[in-house]
C-alpha cells in the first residue's frame, strides 16, 4: 500500500509544470528588470555621490503598484553595495508591514546592529538611540521607505518629519532617504516639510505596456517553466489582461503563476487560454475573499442587507431599501444601527472597492437615489462574511 502513497507523493512532487515556482512569486527580485534601464539608470546616477562617500540626495519613486518600484530600488540597492560595500549601508523598510513607528525605528536600530526590546521604550527615546548610532557610524546611511502612503494613512508623517531632520539635528548628512509611494496623489497628504526633503530627486515608473508586459513575462517564465509549456499566445493573454489593468506586472506574473497551479493541478503537460481564464476567476475571488473578510463590522452588515435584499426582490435596491433591510438585520442580533448618512458613506466604500455598484439615477420628482446591486460572486461573500463573523453569519440562513 506505502508504495502506492509514494508513487502518488512522488509523482506530485515532481511538477511538469514549473521548472522554478519561486520566481514568478511577487517578492522575488529578478536579475533582469527589462523597460525600466531608465529608472535604473536615474537612480543610479542619484545615488553615485556614494562612490565618493558623500551623501546623495533624497530620492522620491512614484508609480501605480505593480510597475517594478520596489523590484528595481531593490535590485539597484543591492548591486551597488556589493561593488562598494564600504562606503555606505543601508535598510529597507516595508512600513506597510513594519507599520508603527516604533517599529520602524526598532527595525532600523536592529539594521545597525542594536538590538531592540519589543516594547517598553518610548519612541522618542528609540529616536534618540537612532540617531546616537548613526552618528557613530562611519559610512553614509540609506534608507529606503517604501509603501509610505499607506503608512502615512494610518500614522500621519510625524515619523517621516523627524527621520528626514535627523540630518539637521545631528548637524551632519549621513542618512539619504529613498521614499516609495504606490499612490501617486497621496503626496497632497504630506506635510510640506517632508515632501520638498524627500524630493530633492523625483523618479517616475510609469505603467507598462501590453508589449512590455508580454516581455517581462516571456523572460521570466523561460526560467520559471519548463521548456514549451508556456505558449506566446498565453503569455500574451496574461499581458493583454494586466495591461488592461493599469499595466501592473504583478497581475501579470499573478495570472501567470496561478494559470501553471490550475494546470498542474488539472495534470495537464502544457498552460492554456483555458487555464488563464480559470486563473483569473480564482485570483478575482481572493481578491474578493480578502476584502470582504476584512471589512468592519457595520460594512459586512451593510453587504449582507445587500445580498440579503437583492435576493427578496429580485432587482437593484435604492439606498432606503437596503438601510430599511441593514436597520432590521442590525435589531435582530441586538446591535445599534448606525445613521442612514453612515450606511449611505459605506455604500460609496463598497462601491469603490469593487464589491457591490451604486449607480445614481434620477426619479424625477421623488429626487435622486442610488441602484444597489452586488458586483461580485454571492457565495464568495456570504463565505467570507461568515467564516469571519459568526454573529453576522447567523443572519444568513439558506
Ligand atoms: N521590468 C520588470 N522585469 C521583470 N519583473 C518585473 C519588472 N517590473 C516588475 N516586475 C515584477 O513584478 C512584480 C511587481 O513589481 P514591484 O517592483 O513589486 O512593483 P511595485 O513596487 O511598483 O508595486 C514583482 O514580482 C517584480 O519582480
Ligand atoms: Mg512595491
């Protein structure tokens, strides 16, 4: 009998499929970033002073997410040290992860080689133990900051403000900063101060193309699959769709990835058009998944009296319908409901999360209301509705 289990194990174990799995996933950094040499180039140059041992100026990386800015500050980061290791350090900070200033300061201290308790210090005293360090430091300091705008969303820039006076303060340049920022109007956000600091140097990824995708995703697949699995036509589905989707490589290499894990899967010897439609479906219901499963409270609730709504009527519901059906839904599990304006703003942030469309339309005399409907897969949302809030699930009976 083992032997049967073995020949299974080993027969999954052995892929037709990917020759490297690995490197189609997000955070892996390829030795080849094709149509941006230009962004490499620019930052290069901005960041030579380094060479001499001088500080270069700050650096400002703006572009939509999945247009290489992490891939490529990495890459370039990465390779300079190695030919001049002396002259400079340096720390990367995702501070969507690491996402609390204290965090970000204990990261870096622990860069410079201080270990930090978990708690139990004041960030202004982590400040100071910073900056202490630093100034011991003999070569330049660089820090790369990226996914600003989502920590400044929920932070503020105080942290930014004071990191990017340090070199004030210690009255010596030796920290140059490279900010990342995947949303490019966030910089109306940030307090002046901090964003003319950290532009001292700009860089623009643009979004890529169709054709520039499909070549980003050639080349890596000739690595990441086995010869003759991949066929143009679905690398150029792949690129077509991501290029669609604001040229954003990440989508791309996603679909890609996923497209091989259906096939493999499926057990079939080559990727198909097929395969890359199913890959699609499944990415969307993550996606949706995801964001459903994390929405607060009163918003899931606001989706379910949407669903649960839509369903009794069979058609589109206005505003006043689906507070009338949250208001009952919220009395049922003894909640307060909150104002028909607050329902009225989560319908909007449903909206623009994709999940449900609000399409205004004007009743002539009666004013204008909106049209409710749900924009994505019933059963996906009720899933993530329910195997995250069992108080909002007990309202979901079929
Ligand atoms: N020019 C490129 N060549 C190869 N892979 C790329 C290129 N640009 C982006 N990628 C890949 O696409 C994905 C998203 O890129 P990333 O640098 O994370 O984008 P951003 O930081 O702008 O959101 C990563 O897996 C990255 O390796
Ligand atoms: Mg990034």
């Amino acid at each position: 009998m083992s032997k049967i289990i073995d020949d299974i194990l080993s027969s999954l174990s052995r892929s037709r499929i990917f020759r490297n799995r690995e490197l189609l996933l997000p955070d892996y950094v390829p030795e080849e970033l094709p149509h941006r040499e230009e962004q490499i180039k620019r930052l290069v140059e901005i960041l030579s002073p380094l060479m001499r041992g001088e500080k270069p100026n700050n650096i400002f990386i703006y572009g939509l997410t999945g247009t290489g800015k992490t891939a490529v500050t990495k890459f370039v980061v990465k390779k300079l040290h190695e030919k001049i290791s002396n002259s400079f350090i340096y720390a990367y900070i995702n501070t969507r992860q690491t996402d609390t200033p204290y965090r970000i300061l204990a990261d870096l201290l622990e860069n410079l080689g201080s270990r930090v308790p978990f708690t139990g210090i004041s960030t202004a005293e982590l400040y100071r133990r910073f900056i202490k360090k630093v100034l011991e430091l003999k070569p330049i300091l660089v820090i790369v900051l990226d996914e600003i705008d989502a920590f400044v969303k929920k932070h503020g820039d105080d942290i930014l403000y004071r990191l990017t006076r340090a070199n004030y303060e210690m009255g010596k340049s030796k920290i140059s900063f490279i900010g990342i920022t995947n949303d490019v109007k966030f910089v109306d956000l940030l307090d002046p101060r901090v964003k003319s600091s950290l532009s001292e140097e700009e860089i623009i990824f643009p979004p890529y193309n169709a054709e520039e995708l499909e070549d980003i995703l050639k080349r890596r697949a000739t690595l990441a699959f086995y010869n003759s699995v991949v066929s143009d036509d679905v690398i150029k589905l792949c690129a077509a769709i991501a290029a669609r989707d604001h040229g954003d490589a990440r989508r791309a290499l996603d679909l890609l990835r996923v497209a091989g894990e259906v096939a493999e899967r499926e057990g079939a010897e080559k990727l198909t058009i097929e395969h890359v439609n199913k890959a699609r479906v499944e990415i969307e219901r993550d996606r949706v998944y995801e964001v459903v499963s994390t929405l607060p409270f009163h918003s899931k609730l606001v989706l379910l009296a949407i669903v649960i709504g839509v369903n009794e009527k069979k058609r589109t519901l206005t505003t006043g319908e689906v507070y009338d059906v949250y208001t009952k839904l919220a009395k049922k599990i003894g909640v307060e409901s909150v104002t028909q304006r607050r329902v009225s703003d989560i319908i909007n942030e449903l909206d623009m999360l994709g999940i449900i469309t609000a399409r205004v339309v004007n009743r002539g005399r009666y004013g204008k209301t909106k049209e409710v409907n749900l924009a994505v897969n019933e059963e996906t949302v009720i899933k993530a509705i329910s195997e995250k809030d069992s108080k909002v699930a007990s309202l979901w009976d079929r």
